[in-house]
C-alpha cells in the first residue's frame, strides 16, 4: 500500500501548475507545494529530524501547514496536531503525551516556544529560501504518521496514533465520497478532507476564517469567499451550514458536505428553501472513525422525514464500504481499517475498545439503530439518555420531533431533580411545548437564550454545560 506522501507526489507530477490550494492570501500549485515540501524536509533532515521523530505542529490553516505535513511525512517523521479547540491547554496536554523533537510553528505560534516543555525544541517552519530536498523515505503501513486528539468534551483528550495504513484506508473510503463526475472545487473546513484531495488532485479552498472560531462567520462573507474562490462544493459542519442558509448562496455551488455534528431535517430544509436543488450529504463519524456513514438526502422521502419528526431519531444512512458496524446493546460499534483500534496511552482504552480476536471494535459512544433497508438511526450520546416514568428516552428522538414544532429553533434533553426535562430556544410558547412534550414522556419544559454548543464546530449540544443551566432541585 502506497502512503498519502507518494500520492501527493505523484499528484504534483500529473497535476503540475494546476492550483491545489486557494487561500485568501493567493494560491499554490500541487507542484508548486511539492517543491516546497522537497526543500522544507531538506532544511528539516539538516536539523536531525528524521522517521520516526515526532513534530509538533501549531500553524494556521493554509499552505504552509500542507507543506509542512508534506515534508514531515517525506522524511518518515510524525506529526502532532494539539485540539485547536481547547487552546493552550490542548497543546500541554499534548507536549506531554507526545514528547515532541520539533516544533512546527508560524506566525504568533512561534512564541509556544516559551513554553517550558518546548525549550529544547527547535522551531521551524516553509521558507521560500529552502532548496533541495531528500527523497522520501520508505514508509511501512506500521509507521506512524500522525497524532491527533479527541475533543475532550467527555473527559481528558485521548492521543490517537494514525499509521499510515490507516490513513491510506480512510483516503479509500473519503475519495469515493468525494468522487464527482465534473471537475470540482471544493471549500474544506475539514482539513482531512483538504489531504485527500491534495493526493486526488482536486483543487481545495481553504477558510478565510480562523477554524476554531465557526462562530464568527457571517453569511455574506461566507457568501463571498464562496464566490470569488470559485467553489462549486462546500465541506462544512452544521453550525456553518445555518450561516450558509442565510447567505445568497452563488450559482456555483451545487453541493454541500456536512458532518461533524447531527444534521437534521430542518437544516437541510432550511438550506434546501434557500437554494432548491442543492444536493445536501451528510457524513456520520468520529474522531476515531470518519466517516462511518452517509446520507444524500435527495434519497430521504416523506416517510423518512415523518419519522423523524415522530421520535424515531436521526437518520445517517448506510455504513461507508470497508466499515463494520454493529448495534450493542443499543450502543453503535464500528471496526474496519480506517477505525482507530487502539489510543497513545493504552489505559484510555478501558471501555472503549473491545477485541474480538483480530477485530478492535471502537465504542462510539452514541446510540442507534438499524432499520430493515440496513440504515443506521442515530439516537444521540448514550450518556446523555436520560430515565422517564416509561423506561429511557434518547436526546434525538426528543429533540428531532421538538425542533419540528413551530417557533422551536434548538432543542435538547436534560436530567433534573431526577426527571427528564426539555430545554428549547427560539421564539416558541413554553406552554404549547410543554403540552407537546407529554407524548414524549416528558412533563417540563424549560426554555432558554441559548443552547449551549461544542468548541470545536458549533454543531453538538453541550450536555455538561447544559445541565449547568438547570436548577437540580
């Protein structure tokens, strides 16, 4: 099996001048970042760093990240990504789960070096002086390629080594999402999704937003940078996807990718309102497993919607190829090449990872179900299931039906004074929902200003915090 490095290669060579990358700032070729990456691993290998070496790298996205990655895999190094969400703090925890040798930094990332635990570090990163390059090294599927890092939002980050077999399996299974018929453009707010075109040949717009801050985007400048970026795709998480419904979307996009967060119906609905015809796909992952299933959901009839709407959960869709999946206990397990089978620190794995014999299946923590047609219905976190005077009652299927009534923008369920209680926000009548609600087994509802949402898309309910917001008593 060949690895993400040589495909990039082989990209540059077949692509040449063609742009790979847009950025608010210009643009760059595939060879153009080919050389680049040539000439930075260069300067790195003169540095002493070698395979097997681990980078930190704290940089902005944009070209010089993708270059940077580049030459770290060209010579055999590995990289780590600290959670951008959880800021400083993310980045201590991963210095000290990582041990780094260097440190990849620009701009004001540059003063990370102040930390204690990257003294010793040296700091580099792209110069349009480098020149030369090695080869790349000979990589096995064995070798790591990278460490990344749970969100956290459940407890400690979780390190998550990725080799590159792992990454070339997921390449698999992402570039047959991606696949298109046309020659594309794709706006990426994934930066995985951004690698694999980079190694398809197809051209990637960067954000003109910093990627940790969904939540200063405004629909015009999204609108903008849509149109003079000439995507005809975007690739953005939900809470995006609600900027972009009030946006005057251009002509030129036809198609939207969103994950990273529940997509529903009502989204979609507003998207679809704002621009008929929009094809609308929704990719259902984690961070250990990406993507699980997919959804386009032109293939989404009346019936589907109902259902939703009638308490049956979310619908995601059928398992991507090369993805096992299994429902325990009401618990979604998944296995296959492109699933993390095991974390940095093997103590992380209580609870989370079960073998059977040669199969790791990795716990998703979220519930489910699979319909007759082999479907997969999400039910929410398994954490956030909440006892009701009937038995449990699961956060999609209570949220998805309050979310259908009128003048409900988010809903979420919560536990207080051991009783299940719906929290709504938008311009509803508390009364009306609270007579809704009975069916639902649920007999209060509580509204308030906001919902609170995940750091690192806007896009999830943050159910720790939520329940922050409601008396217990």
């Amino acid at each position: 099996m060949a690895d993400l490095a040589r495909h990039f290669a082989e990209a540059a060579r077949r692509e040449g001048e063609r742009v790979a990358l847009v950025t608010p700032q210009g643009a760059e070729s595939f060879a153009g970042i080919d050389r680049r990456a040539a000439a930075f691993a260069a300067r790195c290998a003169a540095r002493g760093l070698g395979k097997g070496d681990r980078v930190l790298i704290a940089m902005p996205v944009g070209v010089d990240l993708y270059v940077a990655l580049a030459a770290c895999w060209r010579l055999g190094a590995v990289a780590v990504f600290p959670e951008p969400a959880m800021g400083i703090a993310g980045l201590r925890h991963a210095v000290a789960l990582s041990r780094p040798k260097c440190l990849f930094a620009s701009g004001r990332y540059r003063f990370l070096r102040l930390l204690p635990a990257l003294w010793r570090c040296p700091v580099l990163s792209p110069s349009p002086a480098d020149r030369g390059g090695p080869a790349p090294v000979p990589l096995a599927d064995r070798d790591l390629a990278l460490i990344s890092f749970t969100s956290g939002s459940t407890g400690a980050p979780k390190a998550i080594p990725r080799s590159h077999g792992f990454l070339m399996a997921q390449y698999d299974a992402v570039r047959r999402l991606l696949a298109s018929e046309r020659e594309e453009v794709d706006l990426v707010a994934f930066p995985v999704f951004c690698l694999v075109n980079l190694a398809e040949g197809r051209t990637s717009v960067l954000p003109n937003w910093k990627i940790s801050r969904p939540d200063g985007v405004l629909p015009d400048k999204l609108a903008a940078w849509i149109a003079r970026s000439g995507a005809t795709r975007a690739l953005l998480p939900p809470g995006l996807c609600e900027v972009l419904a009030r946006a005057d979307m251009p002509r030129a996009l036809h198609t939207v990718f969103t994950g990273g967060g529940p997509v529903k119906p009502a989204l979609v609905g507003r998207l679809q309102a704002r621009r008929p015809g929009l094809r609308i796909v929704s990719v259902y992952g984690s961070t250990e497993a990406e993507p699980i299933a997919d959804l386009d959901w032109a293939e989404v009839g009346d019936g589907d919607r109902s259902a939703m709407a009638g308490g049956a959960g979310l619908l995601a869709g059928v398992p991507v190829e090369g993805t096992a999946l299994k429902i325990v206990e009401g618990e979604i397990w998944v296995a296959g090449a492109h699933v993390n089978a095991h974390y940095l620190d093997p103590a992380m794995e209580a609870g989370t990872k079960v073998r059977e014999g040669a199969t790791v299946w990795h716990r998703t923590g979220d519930a489910g179900r699979l319909d007759d047609s082999g479907r997969l219905w999400l039910l929410g976190r398994t954490g956030a299931v909440v006892e009701g005077a009937g038995g449990p009652i699961y956060p999609f299927a209570v949220e998805l039906a309050a979310e259908s009534w009128p003048g409900v923008a988010r809903a979420a369920l919560a536990g207080a004074g051991g009783a299940p209680v719906l929290v709504i926000e938008g311009a509803a009548d508390v009364a009306d929902c609270t007579h809704r609600a009975r069916a639902l087994g649920i007999a209060r509802v509580v509204k308030v200003a906001a919902i609170p949402l995940d750091r690192r898309h806007r896009s999830k309910v943050d159910y720790t915090a939520l329940q922050r917001l409601l008396p217990q008593g």
